[in-house]
C-alpha cells in the first residue's frame, strides 16, 4: 500500500487532491489483487491510466498559466510515461490467469506513483510556492 505523507506534498492543493485521488486508485487495486479478486482489473487500471492523464493535461496547463519554465521538459516526462501505461494495462489483462502479472503490476504501480508522478513533480515544488 501507499501512503502520501507530507514530504511529498507540492502544498498545492488541485494538484495535491489529484495525487491522492491517484495513490487511493492504486491502493484499490492492490486491495483487489491481494484478495484474489483479478477479474475487474483491466477496468480498473484503464480507469487509473484514463485518470492520470487527466491529471497529466491539468498539471500542463498549471504549469503553463504560472510560466514555469521547464514546463516542455515536464511535459515530455509525462509523455515518455506512454510506454509505462501500456505495460500496466497488458499486465491488467493477464492479471486473473497470471500470479506474475499480478506482481509485475504492483509493483509497476508503485514505482509508478511515487517515483514518476509525485517524486518528479517535487521539481516544481519551490517554483509553485512562489507564484
Ligand atoms: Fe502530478
Ligand atoms: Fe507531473
């Protein structure tokens, strides 16, 4: 399970509520594939991609309205997370005839939101304070 503790608040909040809605997904699922409940995961993580790109596209635009100047390089991290998506949803699908997918696919979650999400988004962390 995941949980956001404050160090890894951007103390912003319409981009902190989306991360914890993100981190509360994730843990759903885990929840699910724990207790051996696989057949509704493909739905689930579409929804959790579906969700993060949503949160990708108004963290764009934020980043934008404040002039953060790396937004471009922000931008391209978001996109390079494509491939990412992909394999969390071929993992969804092979995920009630596979115990491996189920692993692979926790695992591909978390690092995904603690590392790709909300670790590298503590690089606008400063900026946004001071706009
Ligand atoms: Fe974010
Ligand atoms: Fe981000």
């Amino acid at each position: 399970m995941v949980e956001l503790t404050s160090s890894f608040e951007l103390e912003f909040d319409a981009l902190d509520q989306d991360h914890q809605k993100m981190v509360d997904q994730v843990n759903a699922i885990i929840k699910k594939i724990d207790a051996g409940n696989t057949d509704d995961c493909k739905a689930l993580v579409a929804d959790f991609v579906a969700l993060s790109k949503r949160h990708f596209a108004r963290e764009e635009a934020l980043l934008v309205s404040v002039h953060y100047p790396d937004v471009e390089k922000h931008r391209k991290h978001h996109l390079d997370l494509n491939d990412k998506f992909d394999h969390m949803l071929e993992f969804a699908k092979m995920a009630p005839e596979n115990d491996m997918a189920c692993e692979s696919l926790k695992k591909e979650l978390v690092y995904f939101i603690m590392d790709d999400v909300i670790t590298a988004d503590l690089e606008f962390k400063d900026f946004l304070s001071q706009t």
